[in-house]
C-alpha cells in the first residue's frame, strides 16, 4: 500500500515531469518538507508539495509520513529551518542542507538555522527585506532549470524562496506568479522595489521569465543568458538587457495583494 505523503530525506528531492530518471526536472521538494502523494508508477509516486505543484519523485529521495503534520506549508513550519547549515541526525549522520530545508530530527552544527518567530523577526514581509534576500543570499547561484536554492535556482525557483522566506507564498512557475498581486499600471516607468517584472520569449505572449525589482531601474533575476544570478541595469543596457527588455510584459506588485 502506498503512503498517502511523503516527506524528503534528502538534502534536495528533485520532482520530474515524467516517472524517469531522464526526464526533466521541474522543481524541488527539500529536506523535511512533505508532499502529498497522487499516484503511483512502480518505485514511482506522482506528488503536490506544498505550494500545489505536481510532479514525480522516487521513493529513494522520500520516506512516508503520517499525515499529521504534512499538510503544513513547510516554509510556515515552526521547525528550525536551514539558512545553509549542516545537520547531525538522529543517526550522527551530517547532512549539508540548503537554505528552506527543515531540521526534523536532527540539529545545526555549524552554519544557521532559525525558528519561525525569527525568520519572522529577521525577513519580515517588506520590500526592502525581500530584494535584500534576493541580491544577498543568491548571490553567485548558477542556473538550473526547476531549482530552488542558491544551490542553483531558475527564475521563479529564486523568487518563491525568497518570498517564501518572508512568508508570503508565490506559486512554482513564472506564469503562475503573473496572476498573483497586482497590475502594476504604467510598466517599468511605475516599477518600484518588490515588484515582479515579467517577460515572455513567445509570439502567443506566454510568460516564460520573471525578474525582481531591485530600484527603478534595476531588477536581479537568475537567468540561463547571464548562467545564474545577476543585477541588471537598464539605464545602461548591454546587448542582453536589450533582448530582455523587448520581451518584457507587465509587472506585478505582490505584497499590495497580500492580505
């Protein structure tokens, strides 16, 4: 009988598109966090995590859980969670975590870890705090398409983290993040710090990229163009910005539509 959740055992669960080793990887489940589990496939289990996306992890990466207790948010947990940290587990066993991982059964022994009333005290749900984290903690992330930490991240992978780290909750994909907040009217001559800059490659206007807003003329992004995290200036575009800047959509601006 298959568990009805599951909760990662390893540093980074990565969750794939198809029930394959090959296939793509489309986001991550971290160390601590649960999902819940829709189906199966052999060693195979199709799962939501807790932001609702859905994809297919191995039962290697995962143990099952009880389900008291899964269907928290993982990011609202009131566990110690990673902010880069190394672990000892019950079994004396260190496991290097990445920032977002939760501590269950196990303690920090050398980097940082932090309850949830200081992760509330520390990243409050501010603008400033958000593009501080963002610039900061990501700083020297490379690309990797379906990521979620400074171990690598794509664009929406960094953007939910760091949302997720002043507890507010994004969805996974940038089209999806395009539909939360609000439309911020007059496009980038109205952006301020925190707002969402969105972009789409496509001729059917699908958006397929999203920046954070660092000031009114800057955003920070992790972009596979620049392999990884970077600030871009567009008051003194080069070749790349350029390109983006043609692609770019509409913003948005998320905590005006936290309530």
């Amino acid at each position: 009988m298959s568990p009805r959740h599951i909760r990662v055992r390893t540093p980074i669960g990565p969750v794939f598109r198809e029930s394959k080793a090959a296939s793509v990887q489309e986001t991550q489940i971290l160390y601590g966090h649960c999902a819940e589990v829709l189906g199966t496939e052999g060693k195979w289990m199709r799962v939501r995590g807790g932001d609702g996306y859905e994809g297919w992890i191995h039962e290697g990466f995962c143990d099952a859980a009880d389900a008291v207790g899964c269907d928290e948010w993982g990011w609202g947990s009131e566990k110690e969670l990673s902010m880069g940290c190394s672990m000892r587990d019950e079994r004396g066993v260190t496991i290097d975590l990445p920032l977002g991982a939760l501590l269950r059964g196990g303690r920090c022994i050398s980097g940082r870890s932090l309850d949830l009333a200081h992760r509330r005290e520390i990243f409050p749900p501010e603008e400033s705090a958000i593009v501080a984290s963002a610039t900061g903690l990501f700083q020297g992330t490379y690309y990797q398409w379906g990521g979620i930490t400074p171990w690598g991240a794509d664009c929406s992978g960094m953007v939910q983290t760091v949302f997720a780290l002043h507890g507010i909750r994004l969805l996974r994909d940038a089209w999806q993040q395009a539909t939360q907040g609000v439309h911020v009217e007059g496009g980038l001559d109205a952006i301020v710090p925190g707002d969402l800059l969105f972009f789409s490659d496509r001729e059917d206007g699908h958006i397929t990229h999203v920046a954070l807003t660092v000031a009114h003329n800057r955003a920070v992004h992790s972009a596979i163009g620049r392999g990884g995290h970077c600030i871009e200036s567009f008051d003194r575009p080069d070749e790349y910005v350029r390109s983006l800047l043609k692609n770019f959509r509409f913003a948005r601006r998320i905590l005006a539509g936290v309530s």
